[in-house]
C-alpha cells in the first residue's frame, strides 16, 4: 500500500471510531430504579403502597427490603408481593444492608416517629402513612430531625385527590361564598368499619392516638386544606358509651368466641383468606388477633367525638366523629358572607349505583348550582392513584395537595388537642404543643 492510500484508509477508520464514540456517548445509560423499603407489611402496607407501586412504577423503583417485627408476616407478603428482596425483623439491619433512598413508613401509628426518625439518620426520604405520628413530643422529634438531617417527609393525605374533594377546593379558592367564615363537618362510621377500629390494634391510645388522631387527622387535614389557614385553639368532648366495657359479655376475639350467636358484631375473619394468611397464620409471632372482641375492657379510645376549631384566620369549625352509624359517610357545609357550599357523600354500598357526588352551591339572594363529579373511581374517590402519581413523579401541584411535615405535623395537633381537651376539660392552644407557629394562611 502507498502513502497515499495508507493515510486515507487510516484516517477514514479513526474519523469513523470517532463517529461511534460521539454516537455511543449521545445514547443515555437507562435511569438508575430508586432503591425503595418498606417497614410494616400488613394490609395497608402491602395493598395501599405494595402490590400498587410495583406494577405502576415497576420501571422506576426497585424494592429492596422489606421489615416487619413479625417474621411471618413479612415473609406472607414478600410472597404475596411476588418480590425477591430480602426481608428482615431488624429495622436498623435493613438500612445499613440495602440502604434505601425512600422508605414506606406503614406500621402501627405509635411507632411512625421512630422509623421516621431513624430512616432520615440513614440517608434515606420518608413516605408516611397518616397520621405522621400521635403526640406533640413525637411531632416536634420529627421535625428536629427532618432540619437535622435534610432530608425529606412526605405524610400520604389521599383525600386531598379525590375529584370530589379537588372541587370543593376549587371553589373556594375562587370565593364564590365571598369570606369564608364557618364550616360545619361530620363524619359517620358504620357498625361494620367504625367497629373494625375497636376489633384491632387501634383500639389502644398507645398505638393509634385514639380516632382523634388515627382517623379524624384525615378530616383535620381536609379543613387546613380547604380553609387554607392553620388550627389555632380546639375545644372538644368526647367518650367511650358504646364498645368496650359497655356491654354485659365479651371474650378475646371472634373465631373462638361463645357468644357468636347472639353478638350482632361478631365478625368471621375465615371468610377472607387474605387476612388469615396474613393475621391468623402468624399469630403465634407476637399474639396479635385482627379479629379482636370490639368488648375489651381495655379500650381507651372515645367511640364518640365533637369538637370545636378556631382557626388562624378566624374561621369556626364544628365537627364530629360518630364510630357507630347505621351508614357511612359525611356532611360538610362551607358558610360564607355570600353564599354556602355543601355537600353529603354516603358511601356506596355494593349493590347501589350512584355514578356521581353532589356539591350544592347556594348563593345569598340568589339561585341553587348543583355541580355533579362522577365517583366511578376505585380507592377512596380516585384519591389513591393520584397520591401515588404525584409522591412517585411528582409534577406541578396546582392545588397544593401535596404534604409535607408541617401539614402532618397541623393535622395530628389539632387531635392531640381534642384528646387533651377532653382529657383536662380545657380549650387548647395549638402554638402551645411544638414549636410551630400557626399561620393565617397555609405556608
């Protein structure tokens, strides 16, 4: 081969490599799974933040481990889940063998703060199922840490996402009652889900708060929404007359229980053999009934609860929580200087068919609107897969749905404060719990 040839084959090979390497460089590397744990493995964990995430976000995060303090337990779901990571009953261990970047917070409520706490200290961002936690003490722990360490919780407030529930918002963000200046709101529980808190683990104020802060947080955290202010004083009352001891006979739980027959709320867990699988079979672990007698004498929640709530910006709420309903469901009604907007949702029962929810517009001296939202959506209103969407790719929030500590932290106070109020008979400040300050308008 001359020269000549020589150096125009050479230099048609190197311009060519160097074609294939700028083309090769221009080609992204797939993106990284973010490395996920989940700690608590019952039903909300595995059906509400398991099963869902895997196949809606199976391309964009990776489980890693998941932990429970029952080894059967977390070895049910893993199965149940279809996963391969491994599984432990050592918190601590898990963090520092997978080291996850999120971790799904899903045990009793009593504990939230310390894996909160502690899987910040790991490195990792926290998703949390509500309520955030069940005291002021724990409250502030958790926002000491989140400033200490930089890291991020997200609490999981699904109602805020219901189509139903985004319209009341959007309503009144447009002031079409004028100045907003009272809401009244109460929520009914049926004898079948409203006794389902007395049965479990929720029945103890050590694990769940009482239904002040387990359930009502939920309630709370829509009227900080909606009145787009923060609580500052609540007043409230509240009692246990109807579970727990107040009944002539009882036993542990329902399986063996000698009076089935003539107890209207005997409950056969058999019939689901998700929960057996799940509960009954890992009992011998740690000797936790899910069909627990909703007549134990130790239950120390309130089955009734009404409460008062003044709010920074000089709204009046009355609301109430009633566990013993013949239906579920709520009324709420927004009053303004011009107008009032309400609505009455009932839940669906499964042979009903009402395709839409109610808002009724009312203005002074004027004509009825009623706007009707379609409720064909799955999971609390279509609320569950849009929480999910927005904490897993998260995009623009044009109704700040959206929660961070600062909302758990308002909601879970104001019933701390109710359950204080009945505890001592007296009003309670909220500036008083933790060391946020409630603001006229939502921050």
């Amino acid at each position: 081969m001359n020269r000549r040839n020589f150096l125009h084959q050479s230099g048609t090979l190197i311009a060519g490599t160097l074609l294939t390497e700028t083309a090769l460089s221009n080609v992204s590397a797939p993106a990284a799974k973010t490395r996920v744990a989940m700690v608590g493995t019952g039903v909300r964990g595995i059906g509400m933040w398991g099963r869902p995430v895997i196949k809606e976000f199976g391309d964009q995060i990776e489980f890693v481990g998941l932990c429970d303090i029952n080894p059967g337990r977390v070895a049910t779901a893993q199965k149940s889940l279809g996963l391969s990571c491994p599984t432990f009953t050592d918190f601590d261990k898990m963090m520092k063998e997978t080291k996850p970047q999120r971790l799904l917070v899903m045990t009793v409520d009593g504990t939230h703060h310390d894996y909160i706490i502690r899987g910040m200290e790991y490195g990792a961002d926290i998703i949390t199922e509500k309520p955030m936690t069940i005291d002021e003490q724990k409250c502030q722990a958790i926002l000491d840490a989140e400033k200490k360490t930089g890291k991020k919780v997200t609490v999981t407030f699904n109602y805020r996402y219901s189509p139903h529930r985004q319209k009341i918002y959007e309503l009144l963000r447009n002031d079409v009652i004028g100045k907003l200046t009272s809401v009244d709101f109460h929520w009914y529980l049926d004898v079948y889900h409203g006794a389902d808190y007395f049965r479990r683990w929720h029945r103890l104020r050590k694990h769940s708060g009482s239904l002040l802060v387990h359930k009502a947080t939920h309630h709370f955290d829509l009227l900080n929404w909606w009145i787009n202010s923060e609580p500052a004083e609540v007043h409230a009352f509240g009692a246990l007359e109807h579970y727990g001891k107040n009944n002539p006979f009882r036993h542990t739980h329902c399986r063996p229980c000698p009076h089935k027959q003539q107890c209207k709320f005997y409950w056969d867990m058999t019939k689901s053999p998700q929960l057996m699988a799940l509960y009954a079979a890992n009992e011998q672990y740690d000797g936790y009934h899910r069909d627990g007698c909703v007549w134990r004498e130790d239950i120390d929640i309130f089955d009734k609860m009404a409460v008062q709530i003044k709010y920074a910006n000089n709204v009046q709420v009355s609301y109430s929580l009633t566990t013993y309903s013949p239906y579920e469901g709520y009324r709420i009604a927004f009053n303004g200087t011009r107008g009032r907007v309400e609505a009455w949702i009932k839940e669906k029962q499964p042979w009903e068919e009402e395709p839409f929810d109610e808002i009724h517009l009312t203005t002074n001296f004027g004509k009825r609107e009623i706007f009707r939202i379609p409720n064909n959506e799955a999971g609390h209103g279509g609320g569950d897969v849009r929480l999910r969407k927005q904490v897993f790719t998260p995009g623009e929030d044009p109704y700040r749905q959206a929660a961070g500590s600062r909302d758990g932290t308002m909601s879970v106070l104001i019933g701390v404060a109710a359950r204080n109020s009945i505890d001592t008979g007296k009003p309670i400040k909220i500036a008083d719990l933790t060391s946020l300050k409630p603001m006229t308008e939502r921050p």
